[in-house]
C-alpha cells in the first residue's frame, strides 16, 4: 500500500513498554471518552494482573487499544498511570504535539489507515501492532504550527464541554420535575381536584411494530421510527426517522399523531418499556419492530403531551424494569405494560404540569441544537486544519493565513 505523507507515524512516536508500578490508577481506553480510570466504568473491569504486569503511561502519552484501533479506541494521558498489557503505549518524540496528534488520529483518513494496517482474518479479529502503527504514513505541519492548531480544537472542546454540561442540568431539573409533578407529591397552586386511579388497558389498546420480513417486494416510500428515537427521546424526533419498504400486510404498525410507542426487547432491562410519544402528523409512518403503540381511545382522560412526561418518570421506570424478562436479552410483554396502573389528575393541571415541564423541555431542545451545531463546526474545522497538503514543510492552511496578513 501506498499512500502520501511528509512522516511515517513511526518518526513521531516510540513505544513505550515501561513495567508499571504499584500505586497507580489502572486507566481503560474507551471509544467515545478516550482515557478514563477503570473505576468510573460503569461494568467494571476486574484485573488479576498485579502492577508490574501493566504497562506504565505518563503525561501526554497517547494509548490505543491493538484490537479496537481500527475504531479509533485511544485516548492522550492526562496523568501516570497503568494500562493493560494488551495495550500500546505511543511515546511522543520531539517533532509530533501529541495533543495534535489526537485530533490528527480521529480524521477518516487515518481511521482507515489503521484499518488498513491492521491484520485478521475478521474485523472482531484485527490488531495494529506497533511496527505497522510505524509504518502508517501522515501528514503533518510544523510543531508550532501542530500547537496552533491543538489550541484552537482545544478552545472549540471546552466550549461543547460547557454546553453539554448546560444541558445535563437541565435535563436533571426537567427529571426532578417530572418526578415531583406527575406523583402529585408537588401540586401547582391553582389545582386541588383529586387524582383517579386506572389501568392502561381502560385508556387505549395496542398494537404491534414491524416484522423482520416488513417491505418484501415492494417499493420504498414509507418511513419508520427507529428503536433508538423511541429510547432516546420523550417525543418523537421526526427527523430521525428511516425509510421502508411497507408491504398491505403492515398496516397495523401505521403511527398516528398522540401514539404512545414503547420499547419491548432489548439486551438490558434499562432498555426495556421506555416510552416515547408522536406529537406530529406525518403521513405513511410506521413503527420498527422490538417496538409496539399504544393509542389512546381519545383524549378525554390522559393527554399525549403529559404521557410523554409520566411514562419515563422514575416510579413508572422502576416497575417497566422489574417486569422485564430474560437473561442475555430481556423483553416486556405488552400485556404487562397494559395492566399498569397510573395516578392521573384532571386534564386541567395535565395541561399545567405540560406547560412547566414544557419550559425546560424548550430549554433542552436549545441547548441541543447548540451543542449539534458546535460539534458540526468543530468537524468541519477538523477537517479544513487536519487535511491539508503540506508543502516544503508549511500547509496550504498556513499559506492562506500568511497570504491573509
């Protein structure tokens, strides 16, 4: 293979293979936080190895995982520590910033070379080990230019971080909120009516999701609501819907606007009878399979809008959870999910308690679409910086900004 570069990765790292010592945290290499301690995972992972049979990292290190480099499973160390033996430890050399090099490592170009230069006869089989992580060819700039520009990605990281830490708290203080407000123990000054005591099934009836075999020979055109909107959301996001192939015999699983749609299977029973509502009219839309909907009989007792807040509330989670069955994959059966019974109050204070949760539900909804549009920004500049030719030593990047000045 062939590919263009003024380096080999090999010219800007070692490996380091430093015994480890006692005393020091054991840190784990994820895909999507990098470094962390392998005491904040949250399935833990238990070692019989003692320190010594660990490798050693340091500050400013860069750590991959053989197996999962392909994937981008590394992470820049922040602090000494140990690692699994199964690891490869990157030592900087003097020409490579390896903060930089984080970010160079997470471009499409060099995920591909890593896959390339990975070796197995399956992809759950495939390794990079350090003389072919050596051989990978890279572009890269100057190190004051390398500096510059882990700068710049560093200031862009920061500010997600601050969003998305906005964004937890608010979604903390919408979950308190549906927990005080949909028990009755926080009443709204104006609403003293007494609450009812129903059933699910005495509301509504069900109905199921899509078969595996939905669409056969016939044409595209519809769309579907994937498992993971229904998981993800309190309402449904329609612009995360898939398209299907809808054959006659699927039109039981046609969504509706006010559809209440839960979660019946998964591999974890956290995962299981979550619930989601449609609060938009979309026409030829359906619903995936391990799904199934429940549509009210009308609206005269419980409104979509305050569904969405009970039906995720911790006391309702709890019990979805202890009805889940199953060992290496769990399920809820909808019969189960239609004997609950639920405290609801009149559809005045529904529409009050809707109209608070609302607020910071609009809250969220903001910060979101910040931290979407942050994190699209950063990747294009990721882009723009990171792919570059480099020409006598300068990028075309800096050549732009000289020729600016």
């Amino acid at each position: 293979m062939i590919y263009d570069g003024n380096v080999r990765l090999g010219d800007l790292f070692s490996s380091r293979r430093e015994k480890g010592r006692p005393g020091l945290p054991t840190l784990s290499v994820t895909l999507n936080n990098g470094i962390v301690n392998r005491e904040d995972l949250e399935r833990k992972q238990d070692t019989a190895l003692d320190a010594t049979e660990h490798l050693l990292v340091k500050p400013r290190d860069i750590a991959y995982n053989m197996m999962r480099m392909w994937q981008g499973a590394f992470g820049l160390v922040g602090h000494e520590g140990l690692v699994s033996p199964a690891y490869v430890v990157l030592q900087p050399k003097a020409r490579i910033d390896p903060e930089y090099a984080s970010y160079l490592f997470r471009t499409q170009r060099m995920i591909y070379l890593f896959w390339a230069y990975s070796y197995g006869l399956t992809e759950d089989r495939l390794r990079l080990y350090f003389p072919d992580f050596s051989k990978i060819p890279a572009t890269v700039p100057p190190l004051e230019s390398q500096k510059q520009i882990a700068n710049i990605f560093s200031t862009w990281d920061k500010a997600i971080l601050t969003v998305e830490r906005l964004l937890n708290n608010s979604k903390q203080e919408r979950d308190a909120l549906v927990t005080s407000l949909t028990t009755g123990s926080q009443r709204l000054n104006s609403c003293q009516d007494e609450w009812q005591t129903i059933t699910l099934d005495k509301l509504g009836c069900t109905y199921g999701g899509l078969s595996g075999k939905a669409g056969k020979d016939f044409g595209w055109g519809s769309k579907f609501i994937p498992y993971t909107n229904i998981f993800n959301n309190y309402q449904i996001d329609v612009e995360d819907l898939g398209l299907v192939n809808i054959g006659p015999t699927e039109q039981q699983s046609l969504v509706k606007f006010g559809d209440i749609l839960f979660t019946t299977s998964s591999e974890t029973p956290e995962e299981v009878g979550m619930a989601s509502v449609l609060l938009d009219s979309i026409e030829n839309l359906y619903l995936n399979s391990f799904c199934f909907g429940y549509r009210l009989h009308n609206f005269n007792s419980l409104l979509p809008e305050y569904a969405m807040y009970l039906l995720r509330a911790p006391e309702i989670r709890t019990q979805m959870m202890q009805l889940a069955q199953g060992s290496t994959r769990f399920n809820i059966s909808k019969t189960k999910v239609m004997r609950f019974r639920v405290r609801l109050p009149s559809l005045d204070e529904q529409r009050s308690i809707v109209k608070v949760l609302g607020c910071v539900s609009k809250l969220i909804s903001l910060w979101t679409m910040n931290l979407r549009l942050l994190k699209q920004e950063r990747a294009a500049l990721i882009f723009k910086l990171l792919n570059h030719k480099i020409d006598n030593g300068v990028t075309h990047a800096d050549a732009d900004a000289g020729a600016a000045k």
